[in-house]
C-alpha cells in the first residue's frame, strides 16, 4: 500500500520522536485509555466532549493530551477537500479579494462538514484542538504557516499550507501537529487511514521547524517560548 505524501496533511518522516521530558513523570498511558474509551463520540456537544475527556485530570498536559489523541484518532483527512482548496487557491493566488473571499466561503463548509462527519484537513484539525482547549481552561492557539512536502525546501515555499497548534502548559509554549499524528492517505484509494503517530505531540522546536515554518516568526519557539503573550 503506498502513502501520499499531501500538502496540508503529513509527512512520512516517522523515524522522528516527540520530546515529553518535561512532563517525563505524567502517565500518558492512562491519559490515552479515557481519549480511547471515548472513541466515536460526535461533535454536536464540544463542551460536553471536552469534559468528559479531561475532566479526570489535575494537570494541563494530561487535559490536552486527551484532546490531542482523541482528535488525532477519530477526526478524518480529507483528501478531496484538499485539492479543491489547493485548486482554488491557485487560481486565486493573484487575487487578493477573490481569495480572501474563498478562505472564507470554504472556512465554514470545512467546519460544517467537520461537525457533521468528522471529515477536516488541517483547518479544522486545529480549529478543533483550540476550541476543545479552551473549553478545558487552556490557553490555545493556531499557528499558520508551511508545511514541508515534496523536494520544495521549506524555506522557498512562498504560499502557506498548513495549520497546527501552539499550546501553553506551566507557562511555556509548545507546538503540537494532530493533522500529521492522525494516519496518512492510502495511495491507491486515496481514502484515509488511521494511524497514530505520537511524534508530533509537544516535538522540540528545532525539530519541528524541519518541517514547519510558522507565518509569524515568534510561533517557531525558538527564543523564550515563555515570553509570548
């Protein structure tokens, strides 16, 4: 079976593992079983979901590890979506109003087809982890950039294409990419796959600048992560 390599969607860069040793005393194993013994809840109650999924915890990093794992195992890719946004949005890259215009139009069919068949591309991944966040008390947010695919060096792609989050756990950032944990695009039926990969939960920032290039530079976390807002 191959995998596609998508813009907005992952990488198969898998051999690269995420970096927890701040939190090295944290027992994710009990964590993943309470986002795993809510598999298949919908959308249609998020402060519900939120609750049930963090609820049981005392710390930040256990509530939004419940949040990241149960996005990135019950949210769907979409690959379809994403040629018709990288469609339009090549058609439109010369037009400031047209395509502002489109994000728009295409931001609310995303989120509506999100909520109702848990169906996304990166968007809505992280719509969804913010959102969820916030309902557990924690300060979230989407950070929008470039994602690496293909043999374009990251540095000279010139149009953004990917989302991920930037999370604030005892008062220092850090960056966390469920689109890209979720599974990957099976190349002969293009249809998704779950397939959990942890690496990009709270991944070093050096490494994670490999394959992510933040819009706003202070989201690479580079300097004092601690001294944003």
């Amino acid at each position: 079976m191959r995998k596609i390599v998508i813009i907005w969607f992952f990488t198969l860069v898998w051999q690269v593992q995420a970096q927890t040793g701040d939190f090295n005393k944290v027992d994710f194993d009990a964590v993943d079983k309470i986002a795993l013994s809510l598999k298949g809840e919908g959308l249609n109650n998020l402060p519900l979901l939120a609750h049930n999924l963090t609820n049981k915890f005392e710390t930040d990093v256990e509530r939004f590890r419940a949040i990241y794992v149960w996005v990135s195992q019950n949210i769907q890719n979409d690959y379809y979506l994403m040629l018709k946004n990288d469609r339009k949005r090549r058609k439109f890259k010369n037009d400031s109003l047209l395509l502002n215009n489109w994000n728009d139009t295409f931001k609310r069919e995303v989120f509506q087809i999100l909520l109702k068949d848990k169906r996304t591309l990166c968007t809505g991944y992280t719509y969804l982890i913010k959102e969820l966040a916030s309902l557990a008390g924690l300060e979230c947010e989407i950070v929008d950039g470039y994602g690496k695919t293909g043999k374009t060096a990251l540095k000279n792609m010139t149009t953004p294409n990917h989302s991920w989050n930037a999370v604030k756990l005892n008062n220092k950032w850090y960056l966390a990419d469920a689109t890209w944990s979720s599974g990957f695009i099976d190349g002969d039926t293009y249809l998704f796959e779950f397939n959990y990969n942890d690496a990009y939960f709270l991944m070093e920032p050096q490494q994670f600048a490999e394959e992510h290039r933040p819009i706003e530079k202070k989201w690479a976390l580079q300097t004092n992560a601690s001294s944003i807002h």
